[in-house]
C-alpha cells in the first residue's frame, strides 16, 4: 500500500498563511506580544495557536498556486494585515502613556524616569511606566487576552487573504487609533490637569502675595503629596477607563 503525499504542500502553505498574520500580531498585540516576555516563548505560542486555528480556518484559505511570485503575494498580504491590525491595538495601549507623562508633569514627577519593560525598556515617567505594567496584569486578570485570540480568529471573517488591502482604509484605522489613544490618555488624566491648574494658580497667588516667601520651593513636595494622594484614589476609575477602550477596540477587530 502506497501513501500519498500531494497533500503535504497544500497544507504547509496553508499554515505557513495562518502563522504569517497570527505570529504577526501575535508579536504586536498588547499583552500578548510584549517585549518582557521571550521571543521564544511568543513564537512558540505562535505556532501552536496557529496550529489550533487551521483546522477552523482551512476551507477559507486559498488554493496552493502555481506561480511563486503568487505564493509570496498572498504571504505578503497577510503579513500586512497582521502588522495593521497588531498595530492598531499597540497604539490603543499608548493612552497609559500619555495619561502617566500628563499625571507625572502635573504631580512635579516629570523627572523621575524609569525603563519601561512594555516600550522595549524606553526611558519613560515612572508612573506611565507603573500604568502599563498594571493594564497589562489587568489584561490578563479580566480574561481579555482571550477576546484578542478571539479578534485574531474574526478577523479573517473581514479581511480574507484573497481580499484586496486597503491601504486608505488602513491608513485611517490608524489615524483613528493614535486618536482615540492619545484621547483616552488625556481623559485619564483629565482630574489631574484640573489639579495642577488650581494649584498652580494658587501658588502664583501666594508668591504675590508674600514674596519673601520661597514659595514653589516650599510647595513642591505638597504638589508631590496630593498628587499621589489624587493618583491612589482615582486610579480604579483611570484603569477602568483604559480596560473598557481596549476591550472596545478588540470588540471592534471582531466585528
């Protein structure tokens, strides 16, 4: 008895297809594809989650063409639709960021900078650096990594590999994601610009009023002290902010 093995090609290109856009955003998602944690370890997830989707996805994909230069057009294009929609939920995740640079110049912390391990270890304000890190263990504690497993697997349901990409369409996913980013992180820290407005405002006050007075020199660890004291209080309200616009956006990529 003879087996056969035709098979064999169609079904590696197959899964090489699956294991481009997977591993792709697999390297990009938030979470899931953060820096801190071993190449090898999200390569391996890669392929064992690409594994798990062919079965789920294989009448979907394209035939084994006969041409090369065929093969790595599909190739490609899978590789820029993971590296889009990988790309759009990394730059949601910027609002922490933005909202701990605002938080920490408002609060007289702008100097105190740490590596942050989820930017690749990019000096940053040591609580921009604090709110990823706690986004991140918040992802996983509320279970929404799995609603990006599930987002990975949707989008082929909107943007199948024989589909045409978009490029203006994509271009403006973006442009909406930096948006909504950056306004999600200004909205986080939106009670401490109110903070750092009166307080500011109160000390310019009593300089006038007493100039002898080495006024911001004696207010600076009061600016310290309230801000953290604001910061400890508001920050179940700021991270709730920033789960529900990250759950959001990945309800979005499934449609």
């Amino acid at each position: 008895m003879t087996i056969g093995l035709d098979w064999l090609p169609s079904t590696a290109f197959i899964y090489l297809l699956i294991f481009a856009r997977v591993g792709t955003m697999l390297m990009l998602i938030p979470a899931l594809g953060e820096q801190m944690i071993p190449a090898r370890i999200r390569l391996g997830f890669a392929l064992v989650f690409g594994l798990v989707l062919y079965p789920l996805l294989a009448a979907q994909m394209p035939a084994l063409p006969g041409d090369v230069m065929a093969m790595l057009a599909l190739l490609g294009h899978e590789l820029a639709v993971g590296f889009i929609l990988g790309a759009i939920t990394r730059l949601v995740v910027m609002s922490a960021q933005v909202a701990g640079g605002i938080i920490a110049f408002q609060s007289g912390l702008s100097t105190a900078m740490v590596a942050d391990p989820s930017q690749g270890g990019v000096q940053g304000a040591v609580i921009g650096s604090f709110l990823s890190l706690l986004g991140i263990t918040l992802i996983f504690a509320t279970d929404l990594h799995h609603t990006a497993l599930a987002a990975i697997y949707h989008s082929y349901s909107y943007f199948t590999p024989t589909s045409t990409l978009l490029v203006d369409d994509a271009v403006q996913m973006v442009i909406r994601a930096v948006t909504s980013g950056f306004t999600v992180g200004v909205q986080m820290a939106a009670p401490f610009i109110v903070f750092g407005l009166i307080f500011n405002l109160g000390a310019g006050i009593l300089a006038r009023l007493m100039p002898q007075l080495q006024v911001f020199f004696v207010l600076m660890p009061a600016n310290i002290g309230l801000g953290l004291i604001l910061f400890a209080l508001l920050l179940a309200m700021m991270m709730g902010w920033y789960l529900t616009h990250f759950e959001m956006t990945l309800e979005m990529l499934r449609g």
